[in-house]
C-alpha cells in the first residue's frame, strides 16, 4: 500500500485566496477552480465582473490538468501543433490550469479562466506555491 497525500480544505481555501489576491493585485476579474486528484471540484469562486462562461471553462482547466498530469497549455500546444486527435479528447487544451504537485504527486489541480490565458495561468500558479506545492512535475 502507498500512502496519498489530498488536499484539505483549508489547503483549497489557501489556494484561492492567494490565487485571488494575484487576480485583484493586476485588477483582473476571473473565476478560480480548484480540484482533486481526479479531476473533482472542490471550490469554484467567480470574482464580481468575471466573464459567465468562466464559471464553466475554469473547472474544465483544472480537470484537464489533473486527467492527463500536465499543464492545459501541453494540450494547447498539442493542437496548434497539428496533433489534432487531441481535440477529440475529454479535455479541455486551453492555457490556464496548473497541476498542484506535491512531493512528486499530482494531489489535485488549479483552473482560471477570465482573463488572457498566460494571465489566467500566472494566478493559478500563485494560488499553487500558497500552499508550498509545485506546479511541474
């Protein structure tokens, strides 16, 4: 047996207070989702003035990156590459959301959507390192 480590909820809480904080700091309104190892939602925030479709695309974000253990931009880059079958993947292959990685482990990942998407992953990553984790493997 292999012993996990899982976010808790006052991890997910420091997450998205952090990755909130970046967002208002660059006067950026978006929505924040944070999910499990497994792709399951945990907290979604939408700031006043974010986009509506964000509260759907942001979560999306983070399952992509915890599905597949890699960054949404790997699958962005997949398909302007030409690798065009991964369109056809359940994921969504737009920048924005960051695996949050622990100790080697992917223990759940962080999906904004709201602003450009390099901006929506530059507030997915300061929620990330709130809580000492990483975003890379």
């Amino acid at each position: 047996m292999r012993t996990q480590y899982a976010l808790t909820l006052a991890d997910v809480r420091q997450i998205a207070d952090a990755a909130e904080a970046e967002a208002r700091s660059n006067g950026w309104a978006v929505t924040i989702s944070v999910c499990d190892a497994g792709g399951h939602l945990l907290w979604l925030h939408r700031m006043d003035g974010a986009p509506l479709m964000s509260a759907q695309v942001a979560p999306e974000k983070a399952r992509t990156c915890a599905m597949t253990r890699k960054a949404s931009k790997f699958m962005e880059d997949a398909v302007n590459n030409g690798r065009l079958a991964a369109v056809r993947m359940p994921v969504l292959p737009i920048e924005g959301g960051e695996m949050i990685v622990f100790q080697g482990d992917v223990i759940g990942a962080v999906g904004v959507s709201g602003v450009k998407a390099s901006e929506d992953a530059q507030i997915a990553r300061a929620g990330i390192l709130a809580i000492g984790a990483q975003y890379t493997l």
